[in-house]
C-alpha cells in the first residue's frame, strides 16, 4: 500500500528558509504529477507547487520565484525547497502524488507539515 510522509516543517522566522520532503512507501507502477498543497486556518486547500512527468512545473503566483519544487526518482522523494518565507505562507503543507498502482490510478495524500512564519 502506498503510503506519503511529509517532514522539515516547522517554526521559521520572516525571511528564512525551510525544505520539506515527502517521501514514498509502497510500490508502483509509474507516477503522473507530484505536488504540494498547503491549508492556511480557515482557508481552502490551495496548490503551491506541482511537476509532471514531462518536467513541467507550477507554481502558484505567491510563491514564484521564492519556493521550487524538485524530485529525487531514486529516493522516492519530492522536496520542496521555501526561501523568502513569509508569514502568510504559515499553513499546513500536504504532499500530493497521481500514482498508478496496481489498484488503478488516484490521489495520495501524506498526512501534512506544520509550517510557521513568525517572529
């Protein structure tokens, strides 16, 4: 069973820098988008940062130029490297795969980070 697991999360000041990791358990048989998403108190579930098979990457507009996700195939692993951080940026960041297994095709979930900006 595939299971997701997020950790780096944490307690940051204004300006500083976080990497998150979200490693992989369970095998597969390919992948099709890997992603960040991040919940702020009440507020909906929002994408960060995403990257397909074909190298294709999103980000959203408050992160551009500040957070870049990256994939390590041979750990399993996708980061996401934070710099800049603000305090708006304070929510809980979920890892999210498109995975193909041999239940089918759907949506992982890791059970999410904390992630702190404050002075």
């Amino acid at each position: 069973q595939v299971q997701l697991a997020e950790s780096g999360g944490g307690l940051v000041q204004p300006g500083g820098s976080l990497r998150l990791s979200c490693a992989r358990s369970g095998s597969i048989f390919i992948w099709y988008i890997m992603g960040w998403y991040r919940q702020a108190p009440g507020k909906q579930r929002e994408l960060v940062a995403s990257l397909d098979r074909d190298g294709q990457q999103n980000y959203a507009d408050s992160v551009k130029g500040r957070f870049r996700i990256s994939l390590d195939n041979a750990k399993d692993e996708v980061y996401l490297q934070m710099n800049s951080l603000q305090p708006n940026d304070t929510a809980v960041y979920y890892c999210y795969q498109d995975l193909a297994t041999r239940s089918g095709r759907r949506d992982y979930w890791g059970q999410g980070t904390q992630v702190t900006v404050s002075s």
